[in-house]
C-alpha cells in the first residue's frame, strides 16, 4: 500500500464467531505492519455478495479516498469488487478476501481482487482427528489448536 496507505475498510459479518477472529488479526495486522493505515469503516455485509455489493457502493460515496477494502469471505470480497467495478475503480482499491474458492481465485487472477486468505481443510481435519485420539487416550486436548493459513496472489497462479 506504499508509505500512505489511506483509509480501509472491513465488509464484515459480525455475528460469526471465527469471523470476529478473522477481523480482529486483521485488525492487529493492520495496526502492527501498516499503522499509518486508519480503519475507516467496518459494516455487516452479511457474508452475501448482493449485501456486501451495496455496502461498498456506500463506502465509495462516503470515503472517496478509500484505498482498501477486507471482506470477511469471498462473496464480501467479490461483492466489493463488483461494486468497484462498476465505479470503473478497479485497481485502484486493494480488495483482499478469505477462503480463496474457485471464483476468487479468477477474480485475482483477471485483478478484479488483490488476494485472499486461505483455510486448509485438510488440516484443520488431521488436526480434529488428532485431538479426538489424544482424547480418548487419556490426553488432554490443548486448549487452542493453531492451523497454518496461507495467502492467495497473483504470485500462486501457475
């Protein structure tokens, strides 16, 4: 985002328990790698893309300046991205999503969207699993079991 980054947005979901996770080390990233980035707005798009669509067309009208835009999942990220489209913006506001799903993943490609956050799956099962048999075999579970997410750019197309 360069040395002045401008004002952010969070398209947001706020009644899901591992969306307020997501938004909250957003938020931490934000404040430690990019603080002279202002969080400007964080409105419920609802996880919809129609939703989040119509909640960007009003960020657009109520920050001119804005310089990028975090939905909580990818149809938050490809409705913010129609919505910028349609304002001939495109490239002009970062848009990063979360689950990088097959859409997403032309959406970045075509440069509609920065990037995307992504879950794996088979790990967050292995992991399940894994505490499940430590369980049963007498072993305590830990209380908090991280799993590695990873990103999806320009840079992952192949």
């Amino acid at each position: 985002m360069g040395s002045n980054p401008g004002p952010v947005a969070i398209i947001d979901e706020p009644e899901v328990t591992s969306v307020q996770d997501r938004v909250k080390g957003f938020k931490e990233a934000i404040a430690s790698g990019c603080p002279s980035a202002k969080i400007v707005a964080d409105i419920s798009g609802g996880g919809q893309r129609d939703k989040a669509s119509s909640v960007m067309e009003d960020l657009l009208q109520s920050h001119k300046d804005l310089r990028a835009v975090f939905g909580i999942n990818d149809d938050s990220a490809l409705g913010a991205a129609k919505a910028v489209q349609a304002a001939n913006l495109t490239g002009k506001i970062i848009i990063v999503g979360f689950d990088a799903t097959p859409e997403a993943r032309t959406a970045i490609q075509q440069g509609a969207m920065y990037g995307d956050a992504v879950q794996h799956p088979e790990d967050i099962g292995k992991l399940t699993i894994d505490a499940i048999h430590d369980y049963f075999g007498g072993k305590t579970p830990e209380k908090r079991i991280a799993v590695n997410v990873g990103q999806f750019t320009k840079a992952n197309i192949k």
